[in-house]
C-alpha cells in the first residue's frame, strides 16, 4: 500500500514538473518584437532628472495627424502604454508650476493648437482610462513644422542652466514646450 501510494506522489510530483516546464517554455515563445519599440530619454536639467518613457510608433506611410491621431481627441502621445514624464524635484512648464513625480503624458491635437496634459494617474494603458478630472496641468502650446521624422521621438534640448525645451517630433511636426527648474 505504501508503495502504492509513493508511485502515486512520485507521479503526480512528474505530471506538477513537465505542467510547469511546458508553461515557461511556451510563456518565452509568446514573447514578440513591439511594433512601436519602447524608448526612455533621461536628461539632466540643473539638478532635476527629466525621465521620458515612452513608445514609437512609425509613420509607415499612413495619414498621422487627423487620420491614425484624431484631432480634438485625447492621445497617449506615443503607442501602447500612455508616455510617462518623471520629475525628480518641482519644475514649471511653460511657466506653470508641477510638483516632483511622475505623470502620464497626453494630447489634444488639433490643426492650430494643441492642448498637453500631465495626469497623475502615471501609470495608464492608452488612453481608454483617462479621467481629466486626475489633469495636474494642462496648457495650449502651438506646434511647429518639421524634416520629416518617420519613428515619434522625444527630444530635450538644454537651453540654459535652469531650462530645457522638450520636443515631441513625428512626421512633419513639432510640438515643443518649456521646463524650469531651480538651481538653488
């Protein structure tokens, strides 16, 4: 009987090891190349660390802006997750004063301005749960015309000790808005 009963452990304890086995072994085919590639640009502005964390989607031949983006409708701005912006100490954008953190990044493109939001929820997939009622910020900034930039980039450009221009590019246009930081 107990011998029994030890066949019967030894073989459920091998049918528990080839279940387990076979699940990594199909979790790791499961896994595929993104589309839109995830990206990070960090910089450095004064003593504030500005972390972008975002997904680039290319343009591949496609209507962007009105088309794949709609006008007067809140986008992730990038792919798949919502992009991310970090502030490691209080800054102000475009003059408007926002505590350290991190929030998720959005937009409301339209053909004369757009409308940039930092939302506290950081942590969003697209836009399907966007509540602006959780909005930090928002502001009007008027995009620029660009060379052609087939993958969306996030670009920092420092300007002087205290501030730094953050660019979103894509197809031919730029979005660009200010950072201040203190430096005392």
């Amino acid at each position: 009987m107990r011998h029994i009963c030890r066949l019967n452990i030894n073989l459920l304890l091998l049918i528990i090891s080839f279940a387990m086995i076979s699940s990594q072994s199909f979790a790791q085919n499961d896994k595929k190349v993104r589309i839109s590639p995830k990206a990070t640009v960090i910089q450095t502005v004064g003593f504030t660390e500005v972390r972008i964390d975002y997904n680039r989607p290319a343009v591949k031949g496609r209507v962007i802006w009105s088309g794949l983006v709609p006008y007067d409708k809140v986008w992730r701005a990038g792919a798949n997750e919502a992009t991310k912006i970090t502030f490691s100490t209080d800054v102000k954008i475009n003059g408007k004063t926002l505590k350290a953190g991190s929030y998720s990044f959005f937009a409301i493109p339209t053909k004369e301005k757009w409308t940039l939001i930092f939302n506290k929820v950081a942590d969003q997939w697209g836009a399907f749960e966007y509540n602006e009622a959780e909005d930090a910020l928002r502001f009007e900034v008027t995009p620029e015309e660009g060379s052609m930039q087939e993958w969306l980039a996030y670009t920092v450009t420092k300007t002087l000790k205290n501030s730094a221009v953050v660019k979103l590019e894509w197809e031919k246009l730029k979005v660009p808005f200010t950072i201040e930081v203190s430096v005392k």
